[in-house]
C-alpha cells in the first residue's frame, strides 16, 4: 500500500483501488453499522441527488475512511466517516433512485441525463456511465486493533458535522455504550415508547435510566452528569453491570403495564418519570399500578387544566390542583433532580401508591 506511515497505535494507508464500481462491488464486504456509528438512511432524496450529481460532474467531495477489520471478521472493512455517502452511491447504482430532473452535466449540457437512474444512465449515454464507475475517490484506511483509537477518530471527523450528547457518548467506549445498545433492542422501547430514536434518542433515554439507577437518589440527568457517568463506567469507578440488571428489571415491568405506541410515552420526560416512579416501588416492594391508574392521572390533569382556564370566581378557584398545575410546568425541566423529584412525588401521592 502507498503513502503508508507508523504511529504508536494504529497506522494509516490509502485504498488502492477506491473506484466507485469497486466499492459498488464491495458492498458486502463493508461493514456499514459498526457500534459508533450514527444511524443511516437520514440523507433527503435531495442531498442524495446532489451527492451524485457532484461524483458525475467531477466536484471535489471529503475523504472516506475504513477501518481494516481483523482476518477473522466477517466483514473486510468498517465505515468510520463517510456512510451517508457511500449508501447513497450504493442506492444510485441499485436504481433506488434518480437524478434530479434538472440535472446538467457541465461538460456537455446537450446530454439530457436528468431524471435517470444509474441503468438507464448506462442504457443511454454508456461513456458518461462509465467514467461515472471509473472515479477515484480518496480513501483513507486505518489499522488497529485498539477500538478507543476508532472511537476517538469518529468523534474528531464528526464534529465538522456535530454529534449530539448521545451520538458521542455512543462513541466513547467502555462498557456503557453497548449496554445501552443491548437496553434500546428491547420491546419497551421498540414498540411501547411513541418517540423515534433518530440521533440516538433512545439511547439518551436509556442512559439516564442506567444513571438514576446506579444513585439511591434522584439526580441530575443533564448531559454533563451523563457524560461524567459515562467516562466513569469506562474507567471501571462504576459496576455497571447490576445497574443494566435492575434497569433490565424495570423495563420488564414497563412492558406489562404500557401498550404498544403509548402516548404516555410520547416525550422523554414522562418515560424518565414513569422509570423513577416504577423504580423507586419495585425497591419497596410496592404493587405496580395498572396502566388505568395511568389513564385516571391524565384524566385528571386535564379537567384540571379546564377548570383553571374557566375560573372565575374564588369559589371555583378553590377546585384547582395547584400540585398539578406545577407537574404540567415542572415537564419543561425534564433534566432537572429538583424537577423530576417533585414531579414523582406529585405523581405518586395522586396515584396513591
């Protein structure tokens, strides 16, 4: 390999053969979802357009870079920086979608390719097609066998397109992000939480439960606290493993009480209250309530709602839950200890349990 170089734990090299019809016919080879990686598929159909129509009309595009996998993988290679546009040059070749229907080719506008898929494109201008198949792109690979060295050189090749708290703290290492992983497959969060888990949402939620489990106390869920928690877990200071047991626990219990896309599950802050609430009874031994108790609650809070907004005389103003009206307000911090522990207490003293 050319322009090879030695560092003290990992080495770098360039692809040799990094045309698009070869990394098109690597497609298997390549593992596209590695455990840091953001999730795929959230380029629009635009910014797909204009990825292919830069590779066609000879645009400089950014570097990719490979992690060369061990002989013993199943896969060749790992994507580090680069997945949202190599899925789209797979997409493109798989006809998955078209040019833009008022794409230019810059160098000969009389050659109508607008609207056309990758075999029509073939079909009908054969050339353009095949020096579209013949680019070199700049691929960069690297050699490790050191997963933090990865993780670290995701995070730094993304913060030109920042990541989130929960896309870097995915990122880290360490036990918690695969535990967190392990957590977001389970059915409460695939079927019973009405909330997508684009940028890792789901793997936000989870790790504030994880956190609140390993305290006795309700605590500060703020993305400070959780990246402190993180690293903590990383350099062995925290046991995580009994905490993802109870967490584990937990969820369980969730799962029997709420229905598939609850909407009581719709916002972070109720899914965070309702897991400190099942948590702190499950640790007293106490009965979980059913999920009508839940319905009764909400129920509530609204008729309450109505008779704040109707009153209008001393004597109905005496009907208004001031506890409630303060949860509704309390939502808006969400990460907040103070928050989430008077909202808990609200809600347990309401359901009575």
């Amino acid at each position: 390999m050319q322009g090879r170089y030695a560092m003290s734990e990992f080495t770098i090299s360039s692809m040799p053969d990094a045309a698009i019809l070869n990394l098109v016919d690597m497609e298997q080879s390549i593992e596209i979802s590695p455990d840091y990686q953001r999730p795929g598929g959230v380029w629009s159909l635009a910014k797909k357009q204009l990825f292919i129509d830069s590779l066609i009309n000879g645009y400089d595009i950014p570097k990719f870079y490979f992690h060369i996998l061990s002989p013993g993988s199943t896969k060749k290679y790992a994507i580090i920086d680069g997945r949202q546009r190599l899925e789209t040059i797979w997409q493109y070749a798989r006809d998955d979608f078209a040019l833009a229907p008022d794409f230019k080719f810059f160098h000969n506008e009389e050659i109508a390719v607008g609207g056309l898929k990758c075999s029509e494109l073939a079909q009908k201008y054969p050339r353009l097609y095949t020096k579209f198949n013949a680019r070199t792109l700049a691929i960069t690979l690297i050699a490790t066998s050191d997963m933090d060295v990865i993780e670290d050189m995701f995070s730094r090749l993304n913060e030109a397109a920042p990541l989130n708290a929960a896309e870097k703290r995915n990122a880290y290492g360490g036990p918690l992000p695969g535990i967190v992983r392990e957590l977001v497959k389970r059915d409460f969060f695939q079927n019973r939480v009405k909330i997508n888990s684009s940028r890792f949402r789901h793997n936000d939620m989870a790790t504030k439960m994880l956190y609140l489990e390993s305290s006795d106390n309700i605590v500060d869920t703020k993305k400070v606290s959780l990246d402190i928690f993180a690293k903590s877990c990383k350099n062995g200071s925290i046991d995580i493993k009994p905490v993802q047991e109870r967490t584990e626990v937990i969820l369980a219990c969730m799962e029997d009480v709420f229905i598939q896309n609850d909407v009581f599950l719709k916002s972070s802050a109720n899914v965070i209250l309702y897991y400190v609430l099942f948590s702190k009874l499950i640790r007293e031994n106490k009965d979980i309530p059913g999920r009508d108790y839940f319905v009764w609650f909400e129920e509530l809070r609204e008729k309450n709602r109505l008779i704040l907004q109707n009153t209008q005389t001393d004597d109905e103003d005496k009907k208004v839950d001031y506890k409630l009206i303060e949860y509704d307000e309390l939502a808006q911090s969400s990460n907040d200890a103070g928050a989430i522990f008077t909202r808990y207490t609200i809600l347990r003293q309401h359901l009575g349990v």
